[in-house]
C-alpha cells in the first residue's frame, strides 16, 4: 500500500542524476515491469478490501459470535453458507494480501532503497496468518454442529490465525506511516491516520475493547481502498519520485 513503501531516504542518483533520469538509463522493460508492479498491487489490496468486507458482513449475519463453542456451531449451521462464504471470502483475502506485498517488494520503491521491505513482508505475514484462519472457519462451517478435540482445536486456530494477521497487518501501518510523513503530498494527510490505525489494531488481544473492534476494522478497510487506490492509479509512485528528486 503507499504505506507499502517505507523510505529509507538513500539518494538514488548519487552521481547527481534525478530518480527519473536514473530510472530511464536502465532498460525500459525493467522499468516499465516495477512500475506495473506498483499498479498490480495496487488493484490486489483494492481486492482484498472487497473481501475482507464480504467475510466480516458474512460472519455478522451468521450470528456465529456466542459464549460457547457449543452455540457457536449451532448458529454456524443454521447458517452454513453465510458462515463458509466468510471463511472462503477471508482466505481469498490473505492469498490476495500476500500476493500485493510481492508485487510491492518488486517495485522501485523498494528495490532502489526509498523503500523498506520490513511493511510489505509484514503485510506478507498478515496475509499469510489470514488464510490459515479463513481455512480454519472453513473446517468449522463443514464440521457444525459436531464437537471434537480436533473442532476445538480449528477454533483455536481461526481465532489465533486472526489476531495475528490482524496484528501484523497493524505494525505495517505504523511503521508507514513514519515514511508516508516523509513523502508528503496525500501521504502526509494519511500517515496520522496511518499511526493511529496501526495502534488500534494492537488492541486486538484485549477483551475489554472488542466494542471498539468493528470501528476499527471499518476505518482498516477504508484504509485499503485509499492506499491501493493510489498505488493502482500511480499517485503513490509520483510522489515517491517528487522527494527523491527533490534531494529529500
């Protein structure tokens, strides 16, 4: 995400060349191929926003949040389709996560060093802890109503999977945000918001804030499609460029 590109302001040109003459001294496939990179990361987190939607609206309407494990696969039975989309629909967006940090850690930003990889390969584990949970969901929407120690178990994982993706996804906004700052431009009116998100979500473990947790995950989504929308149209590779050009 803009975020996706953390800045480690280390001059591209050294020789006195701007970024963007620097960029097209080299093959024109290769920059063309890392500014594509940007694009397709870009239109994948704009995906994975859709898919977290749908798997949290899924979960809600299955009622399937209850005291007991007990309950909980009663309700998920009752409603075993709504249940298996969100899992589907939460697996999909992990696969999709991990997918749009690889693009990320292919782009200039990153490659050249005004980046750090430490945002996507974070977001890479967010993804990755996703999946597990959206496929945990999955073994409980096919098991419902039955309990067993291995049912208990999948519980465990979905809930465990899901706090860490949510965990990580966290520390990737703040450690973006430092560099969003940076940048300037749109990024700049983001990055507060950025921080302030990303410690948020670290509040994920505490049972005493999970009123907070849909707002949270409201203002996450809305997140994705406000950084993946400037990737995929390009405007976080332009401002990227404007401060490295500008010596920043």
């Amino acid at each position: 995400m803009a975020l996706f590109r953390v800045i480690n302001q280390t001059p591209i040109a050294s020789n006195g060349m701007s970024l963007t003459s620097s960029r097209h001294s080299e093959p024109g496939s290769a920059v063309q191929a890392e500014g594509t990179n940007g694009r397709k990361a870009g239109a994948l987190l704009l995906l994975t926003a859709l898919m977290s939607a749908i798997s949290a609206v899924s979960r809600v309407s299955a009622d399937a949040d209850q005291a007991t494990l007990q309950e909980s696969l009663d309700a998920i039975s009752l409603h075993r389709g709504l249940y298996g989309m969100g899992g589907a629909a939460r697996s999909v967006s992990g696969v999709m996560l991990v997918t749009a940090a690889w693009f990320l850690l292919h782009t200039w930003i990153i490659r050249r060093r005004p980046g750090s990889p430490l945002v996507p390969v974070l977001l890479a584990v967010s993804g990755a802890f996703t999946a597990i949970s959206g496929l945990s969901a999955l073994v409980l929407t096919a098991a419902a109503p039955d309990v067993s120690p291995f049912i208990e178990a999948s519980e465990l994982s979905r809930w465990f999977t899901g706090q860490i993706g949510f965990t990580a996804a966290g520390l990737a906004l703040i450690i973006a945000s430092r560099y969003q700052w940076k940048v300037g431009g749109t990024l700049r009116f983001i990055a507060p918001l950025s921080a302030i998100l990303g410690a948020a979500m670290q509040f994920i473990w505490i049972d005493s804030a999970t009123a907070v947790h849909p707002v949270v995950g409201a203002v996450f989504f809305l997140w994705l499609l406000a950084i993946g929308g400037m990737l995929f149209t390009g405007r976080t590779e332009k401002l990227f460029i404007r401060m490295v050009d500008s010596g920043h």
